[in-house]
C-alpha cells in the first residue's frame, strides 16, 4: 500500500490512516489520503493496467487498503463510456453510464473503498445518512463484510432505496425531514451506538473510491481528458475525487496540466452551490426548503461546498441549475434516443447541457461528458406520476 497519511483539505493537518478517522480534528472538515505517487508508480503504468481485471480495483496501488487485505469487492467499477450521438450532434457527447454498478449506482466505488478500509481498521457498525443510492450501495457492502449497517433516510425517499436496502439486511431507519436531519440523528446516536459514520466525506475513502471516475475517464479516452464535465452534485464527492484523481495522474505524467471545465448541476429546488457560485462566495449557505424529484440532489448543505466552489472556479466551469420539468422532459429524449433509462440526476446534466449550449457557454464542437450516475429503474413512482399526467 502505498497510502502515507490524511492530510485536511482545509487546514493541511495530518492524521494518522492506521486508526478511523472521520473529520479534522482541528477544524472538522475532510480529510484526504496522501499517496505515496512516485512509489506506486513503481507498479502502476498506463501500460500495466491493459492486463489487469475491470473493476476499480485495478488502480489498487493509488487506492488505500494494505496489499494483503482483500477488499470488500461486488465487482464495482469498469462501467461503458458511450457516445451519444443521437441525443447532441453539435457536441461530441459521451455518457458515463454509472448504472451498470453493483446496486446500480456509482456509490458502489465509494462504498467498496471505504468499506474495505474501515473493516480492515475494526469498525464493525455503520451508520449513514442516505438520500438512497449510498444507502444501497452501503447497504450491499456491509452485508459482504459481514458488518451492521444503519442507514437513515428521509421518508420521501424513492421506495426501491428503501426495500433494497433492508432486503440487504441493513437496519433501516425512515427520517421525517432531509439528508441533514439524517446526518444530525447519526451524530447524535453515534458514540452510543459505537457506529462508524460514513456519511459522505466525513470518513476519508469513499472520495477515493470516487477518484476513479477520473482515473477511468482518462483511460477511456485516450488519456485526453474531456473539455467538458457535467456532473450532478449533491454532496459533491465525484467531482471532488475526479478532481484529486486529475492531479495525481499529473503527477504520475500521464495526463498534462489541461483540465476539464466542470460544471456542478443541481436541482433548481435545491441549488446551493449554484446560489453560492453565483453569489461569488467561497462556502454555501444551507439551502432552506429543498424540494426535487431527483433524490440525491436534495442535499441543502454539504460539507465539501468549499472544495466544490474552488474545483469549479479554477477549472474555469459553473454551476448550474435544472428544473423538475426539464429533467422529466429530457428523461424520455435520452431513453428514445440513447438506449438508456437514465436517474433523474443524470437527466439534470442532459437538460443542463442544452442550457449551456444556449448559452453559449460549451461551444460547439466541444468534447462533453456526462455522468448518468444511476439508474432510472429506482425512480419509478417519480417517472409513473409524470406519465399518468
Ligand atoms: C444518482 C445520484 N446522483 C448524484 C448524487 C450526488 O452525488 P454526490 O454526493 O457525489 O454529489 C447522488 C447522491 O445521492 C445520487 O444518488
Ligand atoms: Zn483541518
């Protein structure tokens, strides 16, 4: 293994990685594992990852966990980039099709990193907030580890998420209020319940799952990294980790200094990083009253806004905000067109990258890609409310 040490993206503390770490201990924001690039890339070359298995583990020597620990694995990761054509000819479009992991959500990555790793140091009680997929995908990993999960969801949440997750054996606890209400009844019950938290950057290894979008984008394409990102955020981790990602394949000399302009997409009913991004703060306020269909955007306040703000800024993108309706609309122009049953969070970057288009902000030509972080198939009684009118 070739992780060194947690360092704060803030403050630049260090922490030790051999104990379980959640926030900094001096200013209670995300930690980031520090890997040791030049030692792994004693290994690890753009060559000797043409051999290797599909799954994200293949870039084992960037992710943490000792080498002789087996990791907590259902085969995440390795998923199609397809180009899409059909749905923008004025763009050259590629879709990341995130539905094709493990519980059918991109979680699965973050969830098998830092499951494995948090087994690995003794935790044998999760907790987390969900707004449903991370719920599942947690839900999956717990029950491969052989460890309990509790998983707090809003009540509203899409049904599938919650059967899933209990048909997975994870102790299941419905939420009157948002993904910050489940977040607060974690943290309150925590210490008592001797449960590990693994809320979305308040542990440090499910950003470095979501490092290897990055890390499988560049592959992908040649080691061409995009013009375009159009990423759905709610707490943000991919963009966040597919930025780390970019830096450390700097470092390992297989990408240049060029990066993507990333643009961070939300809900117009839950939009506090475009509120923030526009307001030119540095940190976003909580969002009050968050209401959209698309569930994992519903996030009013994220603990990695600062880390998003400064991603979209320096890469010179945005922040951009979709309706309920436009997603609805688009959801079927996609499918029709594509092939694919897409989330509604996918759906909010198609819809977004028509606006963005519009206005002028990608230009023609240009190379897109878009995350469909999920599949359509959890949303069903969003999707069937909207066809029966
Ligand atoms: C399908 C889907 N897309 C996007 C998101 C937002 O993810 P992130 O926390 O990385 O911003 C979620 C989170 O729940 C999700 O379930
Ligand atoms: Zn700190």
């Amino acid at each position: 293994m070739f992780l060194k040490r947690l360092e704060c993206s803030a403050c630049g503390l260090e922490h030790e990685w051999s104990r379980l770490q959640n926030l900094c201990h001096s200013c209670n924001k995300p930690l980031f594992a520090i890997v040791d690039l030049a030692a792994a890339s004693g290994t690890l070359t753009r060559d000797t990852l043409l051999a290797r298995g599909r799954s994200l583990w293949r870039y084992r020597e960037v992710l943490p966990l000792p080498s002789d620990v087996e990791p907590v694995s259902l085969g995440e990761g390795g998923t199609p980039l397809l180009r899409a054509s059909k749905f923008a000819d004025d763009v050259e479009l590629w879709i990341k099709d995130e539905s094709l992991n493990p519980t059918q959500s991109f979680k699965a990555r973050g969830m098998s990193v830092a499951v494995s790793m948090a087994r690995h140091l003794g935790a044998t009680k999760f907790a987390a907030p969900s707004a449903g997929n991370a719920g599942g995908a947690l839900a999956a990993y717990a029950a491969r580890a052989g460890v309990e999960a509790h998983i707090f969801m809003p009540r509203d949440t899409p049904r599938a998420n919650v059967v899933e997750c209990r048909e997975l054996g994870a102790h299941v606890t419905l939420i009157e209020g948002l993904i910050t209400d489940c977040g607060a009844e974690i943290a309150r019950r925590r210490e008592n319940e001797g449960w590990f938290d693994m809320s979305t950057l308040k542990e440090p290894y499910r950003v470095e799952g979501k490092k290897t979008l990055g890390y499988e984008l560049a592959e992908q394409l040649n080691w061409q990294l995009p013009d375009v990102i159009l990423y759905p955020a709610g707490g943000g981790t991919g963009l966040i980790g597919m930025w780390k990602a970019f830096d450390e394949m700097e470092a390992l000399g297989w990408i240049g200094k060029d990066r993507p302009r990333m643009f961070a997409v939300q809900a117009a009913g839950c939009a506090p990083i475009v509120r923030a991004f526009e307001a030119g703060e540095k940190s976003a306020a909580e969002f009050p009253n968050a209401n959209t269909m698309a569930s994992g955007l519903r996030v009013p306040k994220a603990i990695g806004d600062f880390l998003m703000l400064k991603i979209i800024r320096e890469s010179d993108g945005g922040a951009i905000a979709v309706d309920d309706e436009q997603m609805i609309r688009v959801t079927p122009e996609v499918g029709g067109k594509e092939g694919l049953f897409i989330c509604p969070e996918g759906a909010a970057c198609f819809a977004a990258l028509k606006l963005l288009r519009s206005a002028n902000k990608i230009a023609s030509g240009e190379r897109v890609v878009i995350f469909n972080t999920g599949s359509g198939i959890k949303y069903l009684e969003a999707y069937d409310r909207v066809s029966a009118g």
